[in-house]
C-alpha cells in the first residue's frame, strides 16, 4: 500500500509506456520488504535536466534513465561513478549522504552478472560485441573490467566502432574481418538493435555459418525473447542466452545502489515473465 511515507523511484524514457522496469521494480521492492514504490515518467527529449530538479523537489529515492535520456543525465548529475564517466552515460541516479546526484551506469555489469547466474565467466574469454550504441559500449567496458581475454568489436558505423573499443583497456580492437572474429569468439554477443520488435524480426546482426557448437551467443535484445540469432546459435550447436537476464540484473543493480541490498531476481524475472506472456495474450493492452 502506498502511504505518505512511502519513498519513489522512478524510470524516465521516451517513449516509455511499454517499459518493463515498473513491473520488475516492484517485485524487487516486494522481495526486500521495503516502502518503495515506482512509477515511469515519460520525459521529452532533452528535458532530462528537468527531470533531476524534479526528483530533488519531490525527494525521489532513485531513477532509472533509459533512451534518449542515458547521455544528458550523466552530463547534469552532481558526480559520476567510474563506468558511467568511463561511458560519458549514466542509466541510474541515487543521492549521496551529503544530497549530490550521482549517476551510475549498470548495464554492462547486468549483463555480466546475468551470464554469472547462467553459469558463464567472462574472465579470460576471447569475446566479439556487435554494437557499438549505449548498450554495446557498456559491454565492452564491463568485459574489459572483468578480465575477458580479448574483444573484437563489430559495428556497422566504422568510427563508433573505434570509440567503443577504446573502452577496452587495451583489450578490445575493431575487427577487421566480422566472420572471422565471431567465428574465433567463444562468447558472440549482440548489442545492435537488430532483431527487435518494430524492425525486421527475420534479420541477423552476424552470418548464420559462422556461429559454431560450443559457442555462447547472447542476443539482449529481449522482445521477442526468441531472435532470430538465438534460433540460429541453437541450429548451429551454440548455447543461446536471451536477453531478459541482463534487463533483471541491470535492475536489481539499481536497486542495490539505492537501498544497499540485492533483490530476489528470481522474483523480477518471474514478474517479467508474467507480464510478457500477458503482453503477448493481449497485444492491445
Ligand atoms: P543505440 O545506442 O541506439 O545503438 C544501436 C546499435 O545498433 C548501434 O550499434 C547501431 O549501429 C546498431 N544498429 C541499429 N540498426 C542496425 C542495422 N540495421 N544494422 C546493423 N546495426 C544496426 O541503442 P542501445 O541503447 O545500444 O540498444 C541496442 C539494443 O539493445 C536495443 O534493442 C535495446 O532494446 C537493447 N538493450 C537491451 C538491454 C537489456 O537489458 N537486455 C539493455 C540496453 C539495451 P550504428 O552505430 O552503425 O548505427
């Protein structure tokens, strides 16, 4: 029940009607018994400033930033920690002891946290990203700060791709041969928005012939859950991971930030299942 003491967070995107982060947040809030609730804010591009004074005025606990907002919020928060100054991007906001704002960056920790929970280190894998976006660029420093062994980047804009192998402390460069390097990766993931719900579901962000058994492929994209990659890592004799496991970690992160504790992410994936299978049930709702 929410009450007047009841403590808010918040995500801030747009469009953001058909965000999962309220339905993952509040089973996260649900499993560690806490008085928080959280709402989504739809935030015109380039307002995301605003939306700071907001959450100082109404004493907000926490923000979740998703698109267009990532890059505007870590320009405006009062500190950065080091992955999101790392990433000039910030996807959380919590307040410090002393008030500061401070912007956060869990999207490529998630993503690592979410393989640990499926049994996979990165530690010393020779991986390829495809993307080099917000979401590709986080990858890439978090494999880099958990010690994979190499990462070749992949990305349809040449100079992005530079950039974001300059995340990779020296370990990460931009492959000159796309199938070569998938094809050498034990871990291929894909962080293009290729594959997505709204574009071409049918369409590969890597060759079919060039995924191999004993590979890992991770798809986060995660609507649908079954891309066309993860049907294709599966034909080849590749171990497939979708992209929901990633969307729970990134979250219970977020929620480990502002209260100091981890959530059941068993609970927030279950509630995230539910919610898309009702989704798909009742596409109009
Ligand atoms: P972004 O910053 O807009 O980057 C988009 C990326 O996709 C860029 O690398 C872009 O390449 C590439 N791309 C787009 N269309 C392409 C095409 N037709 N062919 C080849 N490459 C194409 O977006 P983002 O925030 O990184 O998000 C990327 C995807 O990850 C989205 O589907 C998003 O929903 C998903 N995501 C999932 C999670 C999760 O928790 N599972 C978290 C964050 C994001 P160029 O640079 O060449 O344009």
């Amino acid at each position: 029940m929410i009450t007047a003491a009841t403590t808010l967070a918040a995500v801030i995107g747009h469009p953001v009607r058909h965000s999962l982060s309220p339905v993952l947040h509040q089973a996260g809030f649900a499993s560690l018994a806490v008085d928080w609730a959280y709402a989504a804010f739809d935030v015109a591009p380039g307002h995301a400033d605003r939306a700071l004074v907001a959450m100082d005025t109404l004493s907000i606990g926490g923000l979740s930033v998703t698109m267009p907002h990532k890059t505007q919020i870590a320009q405006c928060v009062g500190r950065l920690d080091p992955a999101a100054a790392a990433l000039s991007s910030a996807n959380t906001v919590s307040r410090d002891v002393d008030g500061t704002l401070v912007g956060h960056s869990t999207d490529g920790d998630g993503l690592v946290a979410a393989l640990a929970a499926e049994g996979v280190t990165v530690t010393g894998v020779e991986c390829c990203v495809v993307g080099a976006g917000g979401a590709g660029r986080s990858i890439i420093d978090a494999l880099a700060r958990h010690g994979a062994a190499g990462i070749a980047v992949i990305n349809r804009d040449q100079q992005r791709a530079e950039e974001a192998a300059r995340l990779g402390r020296g370990n990460a460069w931009v492959a000159e041969s796309p199938s070569q390097a998938v094809r050498q990766a034990e871990l291929v993931i894909n962080a293009t928005s290729v594959g997505m719900e709204g574009g071409d579901t049918a369409l590969l962000p890597v060759d079919a012939v060039d995924l191999r058994p004993g590979q890992i492929v991770v798809d986060i994209v995660y609507q649908p859950r079954q891309t066309a990659l993860l049907r294709a890592a599966e034909a080849a004799g590749a171990r497939p991971i979708d992209g929901l496991g990633m969307l729970v970690h990134q979250a219970a992160l977020q929620q480990q930030i502002w209260l100091g504790a981890l959530p059941d992410v068993r609970a927030m994936r279950a509630a995230a299942e539910e919610e898309l299978a009702r989704r798909a049930n009742n596409p109009a709702g």
